[in-house]
C-alpha cells in the first residue's frame, strides 16, 4: 500500500504537466569518437524539470566523462540504447582523481519524482563498464562508482543492465520513497580475475523498495547502510556475491543506526555468505528489527553470519574489545532458510588473496549454517527459526555460538558443535 501511494504520487505530477503541455524531450546527441556526455551537460538545465531525457535505440552513446544531474522535478532519465565507459583505464582515472568528480559517473544530486529507466530488449539498453580490464590487473585505484541517486523523493530506477560495471553500481544516498525494480547487474569475470567491491545497490536511504532485481558481482549483493530505515528487498537473485548485508556499521566508533529492514524470496547462489551482519569493533548506534525470511542458499559457506567484530585485517590482529558500546543489535530474525553449505575441503572464494583469508574465522569447521560472533550484554533477541540445511560433503551441519554473550533463546543450541534446534527454532 505505501508504494501504491509512491508510484501515484510520481506520476500524477507527470500525467499533469503532460495536460498542461509544459512536457519537453531532449535527446542526447551522439558523435562517433566524441564524448557525448558534452552535449548533455551543456543542454541539461533546460531539462531539469517536466522533460524527459532520452538516449535513443540503436545508438551506442560515448560516456567518456562524468554526468552529473542537477536537482530534478518530474523527470524521466530514459536509456533504451547503449552506453560505453571509456575503455581507456587512465582516462577514468584521470577523472576520478580530479578535485571536482561528482562521487559516481552518473550522479542524481536531488528533486522529486525522478525515475531512471532502461528497459527489456537484450541487446539495447546496456551500459558497458569495461570492468574486466581493470579487475584483470586488479587495479583498485581511482575507480569510479557507477550511479548515485542521492537526495531523491519519490524516485524509480527500473529495468537496467548494467555489464561489467568497474566497481560499485547503485547507491541511494539520503532518498526517499525510491522503487528499485527490474534490473540486472552482471559483474562476473570471464576468468580467474575477481570483480573486486562491484557491490550491486547500496542502501542509505528511507522507504527503500527493491524487487525484482538480478545481481551477479563479486560483493554485497544489496548493503544496507548507515541511517537506512523501511527498508524491503525481495523476490530477487544473487549470483557470486558477498550476500545481503547490513553494514558495515559504526568503523572508527561512529554512531550508526538502521531500523525496519526485511530480505525475503531471495536465491543465494554460490555466494560466499547469504545473510550477514558486520559492525566495527568499538562501534556505537544500534540495528533494530532486521528480517531474513525465505532465502534459498546454493553452495554457499556462510548462510547466517553475524559478526559485532568487524575490522581490517591489514591493521594487524583482530582487536580485543568489550565494551557494551559495541553497536547493539536487537530483534533479529533468519526465517526458513533452505540450501547446502559449501564445506568442500580446500576451497578458497576468489576474493581471498591473504593467508588467511580475509573471511577466515578461527575455530570454523566450513561445515557452519550458523555463525554468531557477538559481544557480551550487546545483542537481545537474535533467532534463527526453520533452518533446512546440509553441507556438500554429507557432513552435520555445525554453528559457532557463545552462549556467554547472549541469554535469549536463539532458535538453536548456543554453542561449537552441531546443530540442534530448539523451540523457539521450529
């Protein structure tokens, strides 16, 4: 019900202005060898309100520089024909590095009733990131992230495709009442060469509504970030990635906070953790009321991992803390969560380039559906109800759990051993 209101609150603005006959339409220009980017930035105050903005089929359009939209009032950003980063790495760089770069090469800094839209045909409607080069060299400087829809109300992004995108995709930064629907990431390497940090969305916002959605990258399928609140992701698939994550939350002690977050219907596929959790060690803030209900896990080594003991490993050991100030988590729920654990010995997920692993957890079997690695007096009614799961190898099914760190029943014998349910788990 409250995203019928949003869709009608966007476009009844729309259906409005085109009465009216105030509705205007700018396609972009597009120059063989040139920057198109040019034309748009030149022509786009003229179309920051009642307009739609178009990069016409059968086109492939030259995005060699960033794009960055001014606050926009009714406006649809239209990509039915192809885009090309540029595919020369020190080029993107070059802009990257310079003082005035937006954040992202397509940046969305405010309005009202914006959507972005690409659509369905399979061969139009791409934006091309020529990521491969750049994780080939596993070249990790002045990378760009890919679209920041910050600041909007009442927003829509739909029907993208997005192929092979350098890093991070989408971000929505400080907005509200977005509908994010459709759209399909493909960030999988055609080798060994991993797709470092290519997270899919990134969500910072309020009233955030994510469905629908096809991601394959080699991090966080969605993330939910620092001040998110009313947040639902759903019926959506996720291939290679780090999972549906909330954090990381409250690093070098910043206060954080996220509030009402629901994943549910969702395909974890091959992915290195389905459903994970991670603050900083000496953080502050809380996470309250977060849902995962109905994730279907395929050879996945983490399927319910929550960490309060998150931090850099190239700072050295982990960090000794026990201070309640850890951010707290409260009202936690992983519901009906079928698949298989991939405890096959030996194997190494490709974004481990340490020994150990950056993922590495002392005292873990591989054989773990649950891993609980909380602090004392931190953590209050954190559940795992319904877990259906077996490993690779045929082995029982363990988890990690300190039972002097948590006194509420967590669905499960709090211990390091094998999995036994308990009431409040069935």
């Amino acid at each position: 019900m409250m995203f019928a209101r949003i869709l009608l609150s966007f476009f009844a603005p729309l259906a409005y202005a085109a009465i009216a006959g105030a509705w205007s339409t700018f396609v972009v220009p597009h120059t063989e060898d040139a920057d198109d980017a040019l034309a748009l930035m030149t022509a786009i105050s003229g179309y920051a309100s009642d307009a739609s903005i178009v990069f016409e089929a059968n086109t492939t359009y030259n995005v060699w520089s960033p794009i960055t939209f001014p606050p926009l009032t009714n406006v649809e950003v239209v990509i039915s024909g192809n885009l090309s980063y540029p595919t020369s790495i020190k080029t993107v760089q070059g802009h990257v590095a310079a003082a005035n770069y937006p954040g992202a090469w397509f940046s969305f800094t405010g309005g009202s009733n914006v959507t972005l839209r690409g659509n369905t045909d399979p061969d139009w409607g791409w934006v091309d990131g020529h990521g491969q080069q750049w994780w080939d060299i596993m070249q990790q400087t002045n990378r760009p992230s890919g679209w920041l829809f910050k600041d909007v109300t009442n927003g829509i992004i739909r029907d993208m495709k997005i192929y092979k995108p350098i890093a991070w995709n989408f971000a929505t930064t400080g907005s509200n009442n977005v509908h994010i629907f459709n759209n399909i990431i493909l960030a999988g390497s055609d080798n060994a060469s991993f797709p470092f940090n290519t997270d899919g969305f990134s969500a910072a916002g309020t009233n955030l509504f994510f469905e629908n959605n096809h991601v394959v990258n080699g991090d966080d399928c969605l993330t939910v970030s620092n001040g998110a609140k009313n947040i639902t992701w759903r019926d959506s698939y996720c291939e290679g990635s780090h999972g549906l994550s909330v954090g990381s939350l409250g690093r070098g002690g910043q206060v954080a906070s996220v509030e009402n977050i629901l994943f549910e219907t969702t395909i974890m596929n091959r992915t290195l953790y389905a459903a994970r959790f991670k603050s900083w060690s000496g953080g502050n803030g809380a996470a309250i009321n977060v849902t995962w209900k109905d994730i279907t896990f395929i050879d996945v080594m983490f399927p319910i991992y929550i960490t309060q003991n998150y931090w850099d490993q190239t700072d050295g050991p982990r960090p000794s803390s026990s201070s309640v100030n850890e951010t707290h988590i409260e009202n936690f729920l992983f519901d009906h969560f079928v698949g298989v654990i991939n405890d096959t010995p030996g194997y190494v997920e490709g974004s481990c380039i340490t020994d150990p692993c950056w993922y590495n957890v002392s005292g873990a079997t591989g054989k773990e559906g649950v891993i609980f690695d909380l602090y004392p007096d931190t953590a209050t009614n954190i559940v795992v109800k319904n877990l259906v799961a077996r490993t690779l190898s045929g082995a029982p099914v363990a988890v990690m759990c300190n039972s002097s760190t948590i006194s509420s029943d967590t669905g499960f014998v709090c211990s390091d051993g094998p999995y036994v349910p308990t009431q409040a788990g069935l």
